[in-house]
C-alpha cells in the first residue's frame, strides 16, 4: 500500500506504512522515524514509532501542519531509496518458562480462556501444530526478535519473531482479559510476544517470567542506571530458557547491583537477513556468546 498520511488533531501527524505487520515494514517506519529524530526539524516534540506505522507530535505554533507533513513526505522519500540497515544491539533474555507464578495466575482465569481444561502454553503449542510443550518452548525462544515497539504500559515491549512467515508463531489473546498479570511476565498475542512490565490486567497468553528487569522507575537496577526503560524499537531479542535455581540466582545478582544482561552491538541488514534467515540468526546468535 502507499504510505497514508492523516492528521490526528492539531498537534500529531498519523502516518501507517502498511496495513499489516512485516519485517520490511516496521524497517520502513524506524527508518523513517530515526531519519526525523536526526532531522532536529524545528516544533518536533515527540515521535512515537510503532508495528508498520509512527506518529510525530509538533508543536503547531512553531511549525505549521502542510509545512511539516511536507517535511515529513520528503523525508520518506529520502528513506525509500536507501539500504534497510540499522545499528542495534542483541541482547539475551532468560526466560523461566512453565513458572509456579503465571501458572497460578493462568488457573485462576480460566473462564476467560479459549482451552478452560488446559494450560497457555499446551494451547499455544496444539493450535500451532507442535506435539510437545517442550517443543512448542524450543520454537519461541530458538530464533530472536525484533522489539518493534514499547508501550501499551511504560516499559513493555512489542517482539516480532524473526522467522519465516510461514514459521511465525499465532496465538489469539484471551477471550476476556484478566485482571492480573504477574511482573515480567513474558507474554503471546496475535503474532507478538511482549514483557509485561509491571503488575497487571491482560490479556496476552502467559508463557513464563523472566528475572530481569526491564523497568525500572527507581533506577535501582544496575542496568537501568541510564535510563528507567530498558528496550527500545530496533533491539534484538535472544530468549534463553533458564530452570528455578538459575532464575533466584539472577534475581539475587538483581538485588545485590552486580546483574548485567548479556548484549552485543550488531549491525542488522534486512536484506542480508531476508537471503537466508537462519544462518543469520546462528551468526547473530554466536556473535551473542562470544567472549
């Protein structure tokens, strides 16, 4: 589709790139986006990029609003004829999958579920065609993600699996939402995996928990130190099943300042990636591990 443009009110500039969720076209909007943020175009006062679409919010009294739409055409021009690369980083995630506390928590909420009599995680695994558990846990956390948004609640992010399409994970939310969800619940809806970043109502199925940290508004963290959000749009995510005895450990290491999550920088080019997705995902992956 052509990029659609539309104003939403006097002070933010709508803009959808695709009517459905690609690779390509979430490249496409934090291309956009980052080559706005570099722009320093005069009244921006925020861009909020998301799945295949961004919004700006500007300041009308300083810019007019065909003056920046006209900017912000001309800038998505300039973008279409340059490489799909972008300098990010990959950073490793351990995931306590099947924990007591989601599970809990799923129990609880079954009336609201589409499978009452099962778990989210034997649901997930059936409808997707897996004939384990274990199975269905070795294709979520085998190949990265790309967090192609954060928000919903401060901190989560949006992950889109990067797999072929045909190999993407579905897995439709609850039929109705919960009223609970644990911390740092790593959670499944639609073709998105997320973190949930605080306590709370939702509706994404529940796979596990991890034990590190993604927001923190105290900055206790040591590795929130910087900033109380951890991810951004654009970093790559490596989840790493880890059992119970791992996961105290690293909430011990959280507690005593000393924890540090596994990262490295990574040049990502999509068309590189689009010629042969699994080598390089492994050669992302070994870039990860080593020393």
């Amino acid at each position: 589709m052509q990029t659609r443009y539309s104003y939403g009110g006097d002070e933010h500039i709508f803009v959808e790139v695709s009517e459905e969720m690609s690779l390509a076209a979430f490249f496409k909007s934090l291309s956009i986006t980052q080559a706005i943020r570099n722009a320093n175009l005069p009244g921006v006062e925020e861009i909020c990029p998301a799945n295949a679409s961004f919004q700006v919010k500007y300041n009308p009294d300083i810019c007019a609003p065909e003056t920046m739409l006209a900017a912000i055409q001309d800038i998505e021009k300039a973008q279409a004829s340059g490489k799909a690369e972008i300098d990010t980083r990959i950073v490793e995630v351990p995931v306590f999958y099947q924990d007591p506390w989601t599970h809990e928590t799923l129990m609880r909420f079954r009336d609201r579920h589409q499978d009452p009599d099962g778990t989210d995680l034997s649901y997930a695994a059936r409808i997707n065609g897996y004939d384990s558990v274990d199975a269905f846990i070795e294709a979520h956390s085998g190949s990265p993600w790309f967090v192609t948004m954060v928000g919903f609640v401060s901190g989560l992010p949006f992950m889109f699996q990067m797999v072929e399409r045909e190999k993407q994970i579905q897995v439709p939310k609850y039929v109705r939402p919960r009223t609970d969800t644990p911390k740092q619940t790593v959670g499944y809806g639609g073709c998105f995996s997320c973190i949930y970043s605080v306590r709370g109502a939702g509706g994404y199925q529940m796979f596990g928990v991890t034990p590190m940290p993604i927001y923190d508004p105290a900055q206790s963290a040591a590795h929130l130190k910087d900033f109380l959000v951890y991810f951004k749009p654009g970093d790559i995510v490596k989840f790493k099943p880890i059992p119970e005895s791992e996961y105290h450990e690293i909430i011990k290491q959280v507690e005593d300042g000393t924890y540090q999550p596994r990262t490295k920088p990574v040049r990502f080019s999509l068309s590189e990636f689009e010629k042969d997705m699994a080598g390089y995902n492994a050669a992302m992956q070994e870039a990860l591990y080593e020393h």
